[in-house]
C-alpha cells in the first residue's frame, strides 16, 4: 500500500484541492490518504476548545466559522 499526505499549500483552496484530487485518481493501487485541516483551522479548534472549557458563550460563533470554512 501506498501513503499520500497532503498538507499545508496542498489543502489550502478549493482549487488546490481539486489538485490533490486529481493525483489521488491517477492512483492504479490502493493508496491512504492524509490530510491536513485546512489552513486556520488547527488554531481555530485551539481557540474553540479554550473557550468552550471555560464556557465562554463565544465558542458557538468559531464552530460556525469553521463550518462556513468547509462549505466554502
């Protein structure tokens, strides 16, 4: 089996990621694949995570922040 991980400039648009999609399809076996968050978001679960710990009601605003990142 082969690994492929993509990361960093690799995830970071929609456009790049249609990139990444196109090397995983040229594939002819059976490959893993890894990858990255999308660039901010590693730091936007950080902040997230502080804030729902310490119950600051501001915690609901960065989850919809990170959803609107992934549906765009």
């Amino acid at each position: 089996m082969k690994e492929l991980k993509f990361g960093g400039s690799s995830v970071a648009s929609a456009e790049r990621m249609k990139g990444v999609q196109k090397i995983v399809e040229r594939q002819d076996k059976l490959v893993l694949i890894v990858v990255s968050a999308l660039q901010g978001i590693t730091d936007q679960l950080e902040k997230l995570a502080v804030q729902a710990f310490i119950k600051e009601a501001g915690y609901k605003d960065i989850l919809q922040e990170i959803k609107t990142t992934h549906y765009r």
